[in-house]
C-alpha cells in the first residue's frame, strides 16, 4: 500500500517501482492483457516490426502467483518436478516416455508464465524437438525422407506406448 501511495496509479510508474523487486513484470508499453477464457488470457506483444500473439498462463495471466509460489516470495510450494501434475492432469502411464517428462523437466519444453509459442513452448514448434535432438541424424532415417510436418503430427511429445514415441 506504501509503495502505491508513493508510486502513484499510473500504470508506467508501477512498472518501474515493481521491476525493481521483481524479475518478469510485464512492460506496460509492450502488453495489453485480454481476457480469451475462464481462467486464460492472452496477450498482444507489440514489436517494431510486427504483432505478434502470445498467451498466458491462466493462473500467471489472474495474477493467482501463490497457485505456485508462497506468499511474498519467488519459492515454489513444492517441487517444480511435482508442480505442474498437481494441477495439470498427466498420467505415466505410457510404455515410453519422453525424457524430460520422465523426470519432471515439464519446464525445459514450456514456460510456466507466457510464450509467443503454441502450448506455452520455450521456442517455434516448428524447429522446438532440433534444439536437443540431432537434425542431421533424424534426417538420414527413411520415414523422415522429405517430411515437411511439424514432428507432433506423428510423435507425441509426452509419451506413447509405441517405439520412438509415435501416436
């Protein structure tokens, strides 16, 4: 309430004070949050060049942080590992799993506040599965001869009980 006070209401004072003690504020300038669903927002990032979409988190996008973090602080309530399953309905229960699935890296696939990427990937889906797994490796087997698809359309990122993770 003191730092309101100080700081006045205007939305590019807010910004300034909060980002002090705060890493991840939005920029007033860049975002305009807008509503898409019960629970979800989603939000225009305005670049020089273009308009890019990007989407939010839904309890990130209803400023709801202590869905994750304690009161007060930047500390997870329980381990990141357990985090994203205790709200998210997932099951192991495939024959193989992905990698970073199988040890709770739900985090080095997406990100937990926002993405301009489908799904809230870390990256473009379309080069996303390259950034660990070898290109020119995946290139050289048959079924990949002249694929133009993202990798989804015929893995599942999260696990599958067929060989090399296939729908």
């Amino acid at each position: 309430m003191t730092t309101a006070v100080l700081c006045g209401c205007e939305a590019r004072t807010r910004y300034r004070v909060l980002s002090i003690f705060f890493d991840g504020v939005p920029d007033p300038e860049k975002t305009a949050v807008t509503a898409i669903n019960a629970g979800a927002a989603a939000s225009a990032y305005r670049d020089e060049t273009k308009k890019q979409q990007y989407t939010e988190h839904g309890p990130y996008a209803a400023k709801l942080c202590e869905g994750c973090h304690q009161r007060g602080t930047n500390k997870l309530l329980m381990p990141v590992e357990s985090l994203c399953i205790y709200c998210h309905a997932f099951t192991m229960d495939k024959k193989r799993m992905h990698g970073p699935i199988a040890s709770g890296g739900c985090k080095v696939c997406h990100d937990p506040h926002s993405s301009s990427n489908r799904f809230l990937l870390v990256s473009d889906s379309k080069e996303f599965c390259l950034y660990c797994h070898d290109k020119n490796e995946i290139a050289t087997r048959q079924a990949h001869q002249g694929m133009t698809a993202e990798c989804i359309s015929c893995h599942d990122a999260h696990g599958s009980d067929n060989e090399f993770l296939l729908k």
